[in-house]
C-alpha cells in the first residue's frame, strides 16, 4: 500500500518507536523491550501487513543511516581515552582481536557452506560480529549486502548479550580484559552494554575492542576479498 | 534552568557539526585520493591526529560523540528494515542463518575470551 499523502510517515513512526522504546526499556529493564528488538519487531508489525516494500521505508528514513559515517568518527574519543589501557595491554587485546575475528569469519563461512546458504547471504555473514558502522562498508567491500549485514549483526548482539552472561559463568577468566573483550568481539555494542553492567573496567575494555575489531576488519578487507 | 538547557544544547549541536564536518572532510579525502578507506574512517584517524596535537581535547567532543554512540541504534534501524524485500529468504533460511550466527557468536566469545585471558595470565607469571 502507498502512503503517498504522508510521505514522512515511516520515519515519524521510526522516531516514535524508537524513543517509546528507549523509555520503555529505561524504566522496566526488561531485555526485550530494549530497542534492538522492540522497535524493528514494531516496524516489521506495521510494514508486513500494509506490504511495504523496502524502498519506500526508506524514502524518507535512508538519511538517518548516514550518520553513521560521524559515529565513525565519534569512535575516535574512546580509543584515545583508553590509550592507556591499549599501550599496557596490546599484546593480549590484539591476539585476542585476532583471534577471535579469525574465528568469526571462519565459522561463518565454513557454516554457510555446510548448511548451503545462499552466496550473496554468507557473503555478507562474514562481518556479522563488528560494529554496524564497519561492518555495513566491509559488507560493501567483500560483495555481500550492507543491509542484510546490518540484520546479521544486530542477531549477532542480541544472541551474543544473552550468551554472554552465561558464559561468564562457565569460564574461568580472571581478569577484567577477558571479560571485555569476550562481549566487545562477540557481540559488539550489545555486547558493550551488558560488559558496563558486569563492570566499568569491563565496559571500558569492551568498548575499545569493539572500536578496534571493527577497525582490523575493514582494513583486513583487501586480503579477504582476495582469498575468497 | 531553561538558559542552561539552551547553552547545553548549543553545545551539543557545535560537538555535533564538528564530527560532521570530520567526516565529510574525511569523505572528500577518500574521494581525491581514491584510497578504498571509508570516509568515516578517515575523519576517525584525522580526530585521534587532532587529539595527539593537542588542537583539540576529547572532553570537547564528550557531549556529541556520546550521544552518536548511544543513539547509534536509531541509525541502523532503517537498514534492518531491509527484511521486507527478504521475506522469502528467511522462511527459506531463516533458520539456518539464526544456527549460524549462535554458534559463531559462541565460538568467537569464547575463543576471544580465553585467548585473552592465557596472555594476560601468562605476561603476568613473566613480569618481573
């Protein structure tokens, strides 16, 4: 169905859904109502029925993506407030950055494959682990689509928040750095919040290893793109 | 009060059009010198340069860059909505791409986590 007479009604409705469920979400506590979930769950309920074709939602809406080029750039004040904890503890974050973007890629490539999934939907499940704002380019870059990226990761936070409290519980990781970089990898800024409620030095680390695991992703790009 | 809230929000709208301002600069930069680097990040490498100068401090940018980052969701909500041209798709697959991201999703956790935690266990038995 068009909507012709109320061309900015998806993006006032994206609005409303998105500030009702920060306030929800705010006082109640209850993780699905967080907006991760809440407010696509919402738009989804409206757009299917009135059969909404991606397109139009996005006529007015597409802008709001945009900024996620000066989030970007935003992302440079944690990295130079936690150069202390970065230049005490590089070895350690970045093999585990490595290693667990290692894993990440290559457990979704070697699952799509053994599940048959589509190609253009393995492509863009390899960056499903980092920061929207990296992972949509990256997607760009190895082929797949931005947008179905952005669905990936925003699957990969909400599995990762509830894995990883669980997880915490099974292992054995003594040191704050661990703790931080298991969410930050894993589940990036889903992850980031659920690392700040375990602890600040926790958050602080998760925060930090989101930004740079985004980061060696995209310039890793130009290698990966060559080995697929 | 509402003279404080005014200057607050002058504030943040400043903070705000210089990280735009970064990477709209940044952008150009990339488009001039065809470098395959988003322009994004390039006005991130161009901010930490202005930081290591001392041009520009971070409690400057404190208000508008934590308030991108902690509304960064309202600004990938219209890409997700990108399932309403994929409906076929996840009723084909939905479920097997749900296996693939859990599973993933566990191992990086727990390979991150672990890899972390021998280095920082194992510097710690070498310090002397």
């Amino acid at each position: 169905m068009s909507l012709e007479p109320m061309p900015l009604f998806w993006l006032a409705l994206t609005l409303a859904a998105y500030l009702g469920s920060r306030w929800l979400y705010r006082r109640s506590g209850r993780y699905l109502l967080s907006p991760l979930i809440l407010v696509p769950a919402l738009l989804l309920a409206v757009a299917v029925p009135l059969h909404t074709a991606y397109a139009e939602y996005a006529r007015n809406t597409h802008w709001l993506m945009a900024v996620l080029g000066p989030v970007t750039v935003a992302f440079a004040v944690p990295i130079w407030q936690q150069r202390a904890l970065l230049a005490r503890h590089w070895p350690a974050l970045l093999l585990g950055m490595l290693a667990g973007s290692c894993v990440s890629i290559g457990s979704s490539w070697g699952l799509a494959h053994l599940l048959a999934l589509d190609e253009a939907v393995s492509l863009s499940l390899l960056p499903r682990s980092i920061t929207t704002p990296f992972a949509m380019p990256l997607a760009h870059d190895l082929g797949g689509v931005p947008e179905l990226t952005a669905v990936f990761v925003m699957f990969t936070g909400v599995l990762g928040a509830l894995f990883g409290g669980t997880l915490l519980r099974w292992l054995p990781l003594r040191t704050p750095l661990a703790r931080g970089a298991l969410f930050g990898v894993g589940a990036h800024g889903a992850g980031v919040s659920r690392a700040q409620e375990v602890g600040r030095e926790e958050g602080s680390v998760a925060g930090l290893v989101m930004v740079l695991t985004g980061l060696l992703n995209l310039f890793a790009a130009p290698l990966l793109a060559a080995l697929l | 009060m509402n003279a404080v809230l005014l200057k607050k929000l002058t504030r943040l709208i400043c903070e705000l059009a210089v990280l735009f301002a970064l990477f709209l600069f940044g952008s150009q930069l990339a488009a001039w010198s065809g470098w395959p680097i988003p322009g994004g990040v390039l006005g991130l490498a161009l901010l930490l340069m202005l930081f290591a100068s001392g041009l520009l401090k971070p409690a400057m940018l404190q208000a508008g860059a934590g308030w991108l980052m902690a509304e960064m969701l309202l600004f990938f909500i219209p890409a997700l909505m990108s399932l309403l041209d994929y409906g076929s798709l996840l009723r084909d697959e939905g479920w097997r791409i749900l296996l693939v991201i859990a599973v993933s999703t566990l191992l990086v956790m727990v390979v991150t986590a672990v890899t972390v935690e021998l280095v920082c266990r194992w510097s710690l038995r070498h310090e002397p």
